[in-house]
C-alpha cells in the first residue's frame, strides 16, 4: 500500500467541513456547539489537560497579541505552543512549539493515527481536527503553557473547550457579521463566550458598547476584568521601519525602553493588552522575569502585518481585510513611511469587499492594481475593480499576485510606496514573489 504523505493528509484535513475553504456563507450556527470537539478529544484521550493556556478571541489584533505572550513565556524558558489561524504559507505555521513549526512527517503521523476516531464523530469540521491535531500535538511535545488563538467568534468555537489561566479579547469590530451578529453589542457576546467562572480576563480598549458586554458578562460568571486602557496604559516612544519602542505603564509601576519589531501604534495596544495578561500570570507565581519580557517583545515575529519587504521603493505586505484595519493600515504607512506615490495592490475574499475597505484603502493611492490570489474564495479581479468604479475608483486588473507586483514595481521610483494588502493571502503570496525576484529561500510552504 502506498505511503500516506503530506499531500494526501492535507487534502484529507480539508475534505471535511471547512469553512475558511468554503466561506460562511454555508456556515449553519444551529450546527455548533462544543459536543463534537469534547467527543474528539475525549477519544484522544484529553490531551487538553496536559498543559496550561492562555485564550485569546478578538476581531484584530489577536494573532500579534498571541505571538507576543508566547516568545515572552518561550523567553522566560517556558516550553511552550501556538495554535494560531489562518496560516501564510503553511499550514505547519499554526501548530507550533518553542517556535519551531511541526514537521510534515507528525502532521501525517498524528492525522492517520487520528483517522479512525474521526469516523465516531459525525459532521466533525475541518478546524476542530485542526485543534484536536494541535492539542495532540502539544501534550506529545510536554508543552507546559499553549497560547490559544480563536479560529471564529468564541463561545462556539472548537478552541472552547479549555479552561486558561487568563482569557483575553482583543480589539473588536464588525466582522463576520453573517454569523456573530450584527451589532458590535452581538459580537462582544460571541467573543465573550470564551469567559470562564472564576478566570481573569484581560480586555483591550473597546467602544462603549462591546466594553458593557464584556463587563457584564465577567461580573455574571464572576471573571475578574482587566480593562486596558484604563488600569494599563501604553506610551509610544521612537519609531522606525525596524520597530518602535514603548512604554507600559500599571498604576505607578512604569517599564519603559521596551522594544518591537512589529510596527504600527495598533500592535502598542496588542503588546500593552498581552503585558496585562503576563502580568496577571507573573502575579498567580508564574516565573516571567522583567529581562525575559523585554526579549520577548523583542525578539517577536508576526509576519505579514505591516511588514516591510523592500526599501527603495518601499514594498510592504499586510493582512488588513476589515474598515477597522484598512483604517489602521493607512495611518500607520502615513505617520511611519516617507513616499512620493502609494500604488496599492489589493485582493480580498469576496465576502471582505466593503464599500468601507474599498474607500479607506483607495482614497489615497496614487494607483491600484485589483488581483486574486489562489485561495478559492478570492474575488475576481474584474469584479473588484466594478465594486471600485461604482465607488468613484480606478483599478487596473492583474489575475495574480507576483503579476501585480510586477507590473507595480516597472512603474515605481524608489521614493514610492507599493503596498499588497486586503487579506492574510494576499500579504502570503506577495512575500513568496518579493523572496523568489530577490533569490531569497522561499519560506516553507504547503504542495499545491
């Protein structure tokens, strides 16, 4: 019998219900509940119980905010997962320990091994085999503390089924409306599903709205709040194309000097909700020196969010797919970036195509070049530069993303701005194509 290889694991993994694949539009809420995943990992033998974890939900922010927590515990020796999502250029990227990717060869292991359980739980999707792929993973591998992203929403989700030692919600905004509500209130609610009895919760700067949920629901389930922005604050200092240093400020107590890779004053707020959630860790006796902090933001990496490619011309690749982070996306390259021109690249999943993000992204560009990627829910160019037009903007059409950078980079002087952005896809396959023109390693990547 041929040998299962890696190929024919992922294409098994996403034959299953799959939502990132398929779009929500086929999404079904009475569908969900948590029974299925608590079958799964009941048949796998509870790897949950096996480590401890910080949960992370939010609508921006969540992934940085993640990455950050686990390179400041991996910093202070801690054994460390990440289970983030969706991935850049494979899916090994999220499902990590002490920073290194999972290997091909245990994502076919652990997957063949899990197949037989599979088949005793009916309608499983393809994102709580992930899960229960990681968990797996993570109680092998003696993880001590896993830092937890949520996949969509919170209280449904299939990384619900663990109790942290600190929940946090990042910044929230409307966003999958479809299925959490539609109302900033409605999603406050979802996201805050992830609140637990008795566990602290750390919340980043919220709108009054969503800030009122929150609250209301940690004093119902007796979950001590933390609001950032309020008993925590944060100071931006100096800011380059390298990073930025910042200060974090508690009450009297002050750490400043502290520095981050990650540009943008958004990723200020992330860091300064991931140190309140550290903080409240360091409090319950968890061993995170100051020096081990300070590395941890340091020493960082989150690619794909702002990230500066090339400098002459400027090439920067980001995620931003919703108004809220489009917003922050142009104020962050006008106070950071120095540019004659803004030509901006943008592909986006159809159901992302917002009269909002189409606006706040072309009002200042100089040109824009509409393009798709390869994942199958990418809009079609042509009809992204329709939805420009009805809105007042041109838009050349391009039908790949190397394509488009191509034809951005024969136009550009080295005092402009080529910006790709409008999804984590599109932020993915610019990187590829900017490390292929410049004989750079390609990044680790999945077979076609």
């Amino acid at each position: 019998m041929p040998k299962t290889t890696y190929h024919d694991t992922l294409w098994y993994l996403y034959r299953f219900t799959d939502y990132e694949r398929r779009g929500l539009a086929a999404y079904a809420p009475e569908f969900y509940d948590l029974r299925r995943m608590n079958h799964l990992l009941t048949l796998l033998g509870e790897p949950q119980r096996s480590f401890r974890s910080v949960h992370i939900a939010g609508t921006k922010g969540k992934g940085s905010t993640a990455a950050m927590i686990e390179s400041v515990l991996r910093s202070a020796g801690h054994r460390t997962g990440l289970y983030t999502s969706p991935h850049l250029h494979t899916f090994r990227e999220r499902i990590q320990v002490v920073g290194d990717l999972i290997p091909e060869s245990e994502v076919v292991r652990l997957v063949e091994e899990m197949r037989p359980l599979l088949t005793q739980v009916a309608d499983i999707t393809t994102f709580e085999v992930m899960t229960g792929l990681a968990f797996s993973w993570f109680a092998e591998q003696g993880v001590e503390w896993a830092v937890l992203e949520v996949g969509l929403g919170g209280r449904l989700d299939a990384t619900n089924v663990v109790t942290p030692a600190v929940a946090v919600i990042t910044s929230l905004s409307y966003d999958h409306t479809a299925v959490l509500g539609e109302t900033l209130a409605e999603i406050a609610a979802e996201k805050a599903g992830i609140v637990k009895p008795g566990v602290p919760v750390v919340s980043a700067p919220q709108s009054d709205e969503a800030r009122t949920v929150i609250e209301q629901i940690c004093r119902r389930r007796g979950a001590p709040l933390t609001l950032v922005d309020g008993e925590w604050t944060w100071e931006a200092g100096d800011a380059t194309l390298d990073g930025q240093t910042f200060a974090v400020r508690h009450g009297q107590e002050v750490v400043a000097g502290l520095w981050l890779p990650l540009l943008g004053e958004h990723q200020l707020e992330n860091a300064a909700t991931a140190m309140a959630a550290l903080s409240l860790l360091r409090a319950s006796g968890i061993d995170l020196p100051e020096a081990a902090i300070r590395d941890g933001f340091r020493s960082v990496c989150w690619p794909g969010r702002l990230e500066i490619l090339g400098r002459a011309p400027l090439v920067v690749a980001d995620s931003a797919h919703n108004g809220e982070s489009a917003a922050k996306l142009v104020t962050a390259l006008r106070s950071l970036m120095e540019f004659e021109r803004l030509i901006m690249i943008l592909g986006a999943s159809s159901d992302h195509v917002t009269p909002e993000v189409l606006t706040t992204l072309l009002s200042g560009a100089d040109r824009a070049l509409a393009t798709r990627t390869r994942h199958p829910r990418a809009a079609d160019p042509e009809w992204l530069r329709q939805r420009a037009g009805e809105l007042g903007f041109q838009m050349e059409v391009s039908d790949t993303v190397p394509q488009a950078l191509d034809l951005a980079l024969v136009d550009a002087a080295s005092t402009d701005l080529i910006c790709c952005t409008g999804s984590v896809f599109v932020a993915a396959e610019a990187r590829a194509a900017w490390f292929a023109r410049q004989g750079m390693p390609a990044p680790p990547s999945d077979p076609a």
